[in-house]
C-alpha cells in the first residue's frame, strides 16, 4: 500500500501513543518538515504518569477519540472501503518538553 498523507502535526502535538497502551508496533511514520525538539516517553514512565495525573490520561483519551473519528470519515470518503496498511503525519515545528 502507499504512504497516505493524513495531516500535519503542530506545536504540542503527539504521535505513536497507542504503542504506549499495547506495546505493539507504531501504525504511523512521521517526517518533520522543519527541526524539531521531540520528547520520548517508555511505557512504564507513561503508566507511572497516568496514575499519578489521570487528567492527562482523560485529555490523551479524546485525541485518540477524534483522530479515530476523523480516520472514520475518511474511510467512508475513500470509496473502496480499504483500510490503510501504512499512514503517515508531516510535522510542522513540533516541539515539547
């Protein structure tokens, strides 16, 4: 399948979260178009933070909610109905800390 352009990610943005719930493989690849200070999370500092501030566990809960809401509207827009094996984010100056 090729590379799907989905959208571009901004300042504060995230990506590759669900690996840190299911420690599967990331289902997206992202390429900057500018330099970009990144921040990386390993699981057990995720699950750590989550207990100890459920409030960013509630706010990462609806961003997945709506990039699966908006990756629904898409597929109903697709046609064909087929699903994408591979889908990538372009970031913009994306920068956390």
């Amino acid at each position: 399948v090729d590379d799907k352009y989905l959208g571009t990610l901004g300042p504060g943005s995230h990506f590759a979260e669900l690996s840190l719930f299911d420690n599967e493989v990331r289902s997206t690849t992202v390429v900057a178009k500018t330099n970009c200070t990144l921040f990386s999370l390993e699981q057990d500092h995720f699950r750590s933070l989550m207990l100890h501030r459920p409030g960013l566990l509630l706010a990462l809960c609806k961003a997945l909610s709506d990039r699966l809401r908006e990756t629904n509207r898409a597929l109903v827009h697709c046609g064909e109905g087929q699903l994408l094996a591979k889908t990538n984010f372009v970031t913009d100056s994306v920068s956390s800390s």
